[in-house]
C-alpha cells in the first residue's frame, strides 16, 4: 500500500488538496471540474505506482493513465479534459522535477492513440431491449448475493432515474434522502450542487422513480444518501456503478443497438459503447417526441427538454437527437 498519513490519507493526496487550496486561478467552476479529474488521476497514481511526491510527475504516468482511461471507454473529450486538468496542477506544483509533454509530444513520444473529438458523435441511446436486458441483469445479479451484489441493486435504480428523468450518473448517485422526501411532496426533483458545473434545475419524478425513490427511503436513514455507502466517497460510488455496467454491457447489447450507435466520419467507422450518458440521450429522445405529439414544433419541443437536462441552448438538444443540420431540424 502507499504511505499514509494518520488521518488516512496518502500523501500525494495531501499535496494534491494543499495545491488546489492554495489557487485562485480561473474561475470557481473550472478549479472545480480540474480539481474533480485531478482527484481521479491521483488516486491511479496512489494505487498503480504508490506514487509519494508529485513533483515527481512524469510522462510515463501519464501514458499509464491515458491508457487506463481509455479502456474505460472514456470519449476522447473527456480524457483531454482530465490531461488539461492535470498539466494546470502540474504547473502549480513548487520544484517540479519533470517538464509534461502535450498532447502532440505524448503521440509522438509514446504512440499513444489520443483520437481528435469529432463535432458529430452520432447515437448514443440505448434501445429499450438493451435497457431492460441490464435491468433483468442487475436483479439476477443482486438476487445470487454474490459479489457484486449490493452495486447491482444500485445499478438498477441508477439507471431508472437516468432513463426515465434524464439524470447524469452523478446526479443520480449523488441523490439524499432529502431530496427525495421534497421530490415526492411536490413531483419535481430538485437537482443541486451535484449538476454539471453547479446549475441547479427542477426534473418532473416518473412514475418509475417515485417507486425507486419510496422503496430507497425506508433502506436510507435520515440525513443519509440513497448510494453513497458510509466512508465512501460520491465520486468513489460513481466509480464502482460506472465499472459495473463497463464490465457487463457487452453482455447485454443488441445487433439494433450496435447499428444504431455505428457511425462514419471521414470514411473511419465508429461504435459508440453503452454508457449512463446513452441513457440521457434516450430519455432526451422520447421526451422530444412526446412534446411534438402534443402538438408542439421540433424546436419548442427542444427548448422544453433542454431545461430538463440542464443546458442552456436547444442546439444541444439536437446533438443528443443524432441530427447532423438545421434542415433534420425543421423536418423532424
């Protein structure tokens, strides 16, 4: 194991806090999304290389970590979000011992694959045989009372509040018992500080999460969260329901799924792996057309839905669709 600290604490970790304690630089939420990815890379560090001083950072940790990210199936966004995230602490750090190469010096240097983020990504939903095929895995899962067990049961609720509210993992997981009480008095969830770059929104509960949400308050206690278990971290809980579903969802794809999320660009042909994201753009998509079926055009349908998930622009909202142009728009 890494050295620890009496309070539990490697230390590499305890420079990792002291460091971003200590700036001002750029604005609240930015410090914020590059302290969350910088937290996840020092733990790598901690566990994989029991790495003690950061100012031994070097770019072999960040080869190890790229490649770890990647058989995640993280997008390719979100790994060069977390290697910015990771050179902004990196330049903080007093007496760095090793100068980071960038992204171009990593290709070059280490033939690692850093894939340019394309401006259309294609489908991402989940068909609904797919949805229910992990739903019916997670029981069965959770019902062995094996390992795994307990996550399994997490991992179903957490996917019916992503797919039937439109809720980020995080979201989800992140959910107390007080928002939940709040949410069944008025029917409209409360999401908080836990939102994507802190915007707080108010999501209609489904019929599907008001069951989720009864059944989760009499297992929670007071002051309590519905899937953060004691000790442990919301980003930790994320981890562990994120890896469940990375090490299951080839098991539970369809053929329909596979082509619907198949995609060109540039004459390269891409796949996009399920992922809790995917269960946003379902819900996205059926909201849409419930809201066109009540008579409304495609765009007031979208400026709808696009409160509900939390963004600003309907542009968006058409991304999440797998339309390419203005004129899908006016036609869908």
């Amino acid at each position: 194991m890494a050295e620890k600290t009496a309070k539990g604490k490697s230390s590499i970790m305890q420079q990792f806090e002291k460091t971003f304690r200590h700036t001002r630089s750029n604005s609240f939420g930015t410090r914020g999304r590059y302290k969350s990815s910088c937290r996840k890379f020092i733990e790598f560090l901690n566990e994989k290389f029991k790495l003690k001083n950061l100012k031994n950072l070097h770019d072999k940790h960040l080869v190890s970590y790229i490649e770890y990210r990647q058989d995640e199936g993280v997008a390719a966004k979100t790994l060069k979000n977390d290697l910015a995230a990771i050179r902004f602490m990196h330049d903080m750090l007093p007496e760095a011992k090793y100068t980071l190469s960038d992204n171009d010096g990593l290709k070059q240097n280490y033939s690692v694959s850093l894939d340019k983020t394309p401006a259309i990504k294609g489908d991402r939903s989940w068909t609904n045989e797919e949805y229910q095929n992990m739903q019916k895995l997670t029981l069965e899962v959770y019902r062995d009372n094996g390992t795994g067990a307990r996550t399994a049961k997490d991992v179903h609720s957490v996917m019916t509040l992503c797919r039937t509210m439109g809720l980020r993992v995080t979201e989800a997981v992140a959910m107390t018992r007080s928002q939940a009480e709040q949410a069944l008095r008025t029917g409209v969830y409360q999401v908080k500080n836990e939102a994507k770059n802190g915007k707080w929104r108010q999501v209609p509960v489904s019929m599907a999460a008001r069951n989720v949400l009864e059944k989760k308050l009499r297992e929670t206690p007071r002051g309590g969260r519905f899937f953060v278990r004691e000790n442990e971290k919301t980003h930790r809980a994320v981890n562990r329901i994120e890896k469940f579903l990375y090490n299951n969802r080839k098991k539970i794809e369809t053929q329909e799924g596979v082509e619907l999320r198949t995609w060109q660009k540039d004459g390269v042909t891409h796949i996009n792996e399920l992922t809790f994201h995917g269960l946003r753009y379902a819900y996205v998509q059926d909201r849409v057309q419930q809201e066109i079926g009540k008579g409304f055009t495609a765009e007031q349908a979208a400026q709808q839905v696009t409160k509900e998930v939390g963004h600003e622009r309907t542009d968006v909202i058409y991304v999440y669709l797998a339309k390419k142009n203005k004129k899908d728009k006016k036609n869908k």
